[in-house]
C-alpha cells in the first residue's frame, strides 16, 4: 500500500511519464511548427497578393511618375504621366532653400516643398537620382542628406521608390552616360513638347522620371530591363519611340 501512495504521489507531481504523454506533446509541437508555417506562408502570400493587386490596378490607367534631382540649394522636381506607351508632360519645379538659413531649416524647407508636390500632383511612384561621390566631402554629406529627404517624402505617401545612378539616367535621355546637360534639355524638347523646364534641376527632374518610365518593369527597378531599349535616343532613331512615346522592343 505504501508503494501504491508513493507512485501516486510521484505521479502528480510529475515525476513519472503518463502513458501517451510524450506522444501528446510531440503532438503539440507539430501543431504549433505547422501553425508558424501556416502563419509564414499566410503572410507571404497576402504580400504578394496585395503587389498583384497593386500592378493589376496600374495596369489600364494613366501612371503619375514624380521624378526628383535632390539638392541642397535647390530641389528640382517633375512629373510625367504613362499611359500605355505614351509619355507626357505633367508639370516641373524645384524647392530652393534659403542658403543663409541652418542646414536643418534648408531641410525642412525641402521636406514641405516636396510634401506638397505629392500632394497637389499625386503621383503613383517616385524616383530619385543616386548620390555620386566628388572630392568635396562635406558638399556630398550635405547632399546626401537632402537626398535622404527626397527619399523619406515619397516613401511616406506610400509611394514605391526606385533610385538610379546620374550616368544611367544620362544614358536613358541622350544614349551616352556622359551628356551634357543641353544634350539633355534638347532630348526633353522631343521626349516631352509642352515641357518647359525653368531650371536645370527641373529638367534634369523630368529626365529621372523618364529614366524610371522607361525601365520601371524591370525585376530590380535600379537596373535596367533587359527587354527595354537601350536608351531613349537609341529608340527613337531605330524607330521604338516616336514623340511623346516610349515602348519596349
């Protein structure tokens, strides 16, 4: 009888495996690995439900694309609207800023300018010229951090945000990764007619958002499709593009 109390009480409190009690918690361990699997897949898959459903609902309907070359002093701005493989011009501008006012006044100033742009001109997505390097230091700090601005803007409207290079943008306008910018002014003129930029950084704005236009449905949006053409310029001479067009070969 005492060794009857003694495994009852070793029972209770634990110290004897119940027949069946490993097979339960192995159980419940596979159901809680296949509920973070459930989970997991769950969420992946809304993720890419919901980027389909993005691209069916631009898929039919006129595309706003704001292209923005950021600067300290100034912060040019455009706007092109895609619809098909129609290109045209929307409206450009630049923010400048106050070049006696604190580095973080200048910023604010270029956040609100921008603010407003998205607001007043809103556009479905947004590009940004990549910051390049010089010798100066200080000047390319400063201009990152207004890039980073030019960045944050868009992104918090909700906007997808793609980034190219200075020569990649150059190469897409006038076919060479070196323009100049009345090279670039010049292919504007044919690329958009009723555009009519006030400042280069207007201009080279709109030729960001041609940039992204034109290569916006390649897998990476920093590279270019590898079915696109090679530039707006090389389009336009073998007879891809015609005015105010853009198309893929």
């Amino acid at each position: 009888l005492g060794h009857v109390v003694l495994h009852a009480r070793r029972q209770k409190l634990g110290l004897i495996d119940l027949p069946g009690a490993k097979i339960l918690a192995h159980r419940s361990a596979s159901n809680q690995t296949r509920h973070a699997l459930t989970s997991d897949y769950s969420d992946r898959l809304l993720g890419l439900i919901r980027f389909q459903s993005y691209q069916q609902s631009m898929m039919g309907r006129a595309i706003r694309i704001l292209g923005i070359d950021p600067g300290l002093r100034r912060t040019g701005w455009g706007v092109v609207v895609i619809e098909g493989n129609r290109l045209s011009f929307l409206a450009c501008g630049s923010v400048a800023t106050d070049d006696k006012a604190t580095l973080a006044e200048r910023l604010v100033t270029i956040h609100d300018g921008l603010r407003r742009v998205v607001a007043d001109m809103a556009p479905d997505e947004a590009a940004v010229e990549a910051t390049f390097v010089n010798k100066d230091a200080s000047a390319t700090l400063k201009l990152g951090q207004a890039r980073g601005i030019a960045l944050l803007v868009p992104a918090i409207a909700g906007l997808p945000v793609a980034e190219y290079a200075p020569n990649l943008v150059k190469k897409t306008i006038v076919g060479a990764g070196h323009g100049e910018k009345g090279q670039i002014r010049m292919m504007l003129g044919v690329l958009l007619p009723k555009a009519d930029p006030k400042t280069h950084d207007a201009a080279d704005a709109l030729a960001i958002a041609i940039c992204h236009a034109h290569h916006r449905q390649a897998p990476s949006l920093r590279s270019p499709s590898k079915r696109a053409v090679t530039s707006v310029s090389d389009g336009l001479r073998g007879g891809g593009l015609v005015r105010g067009k853009v198309a893929t070969r």
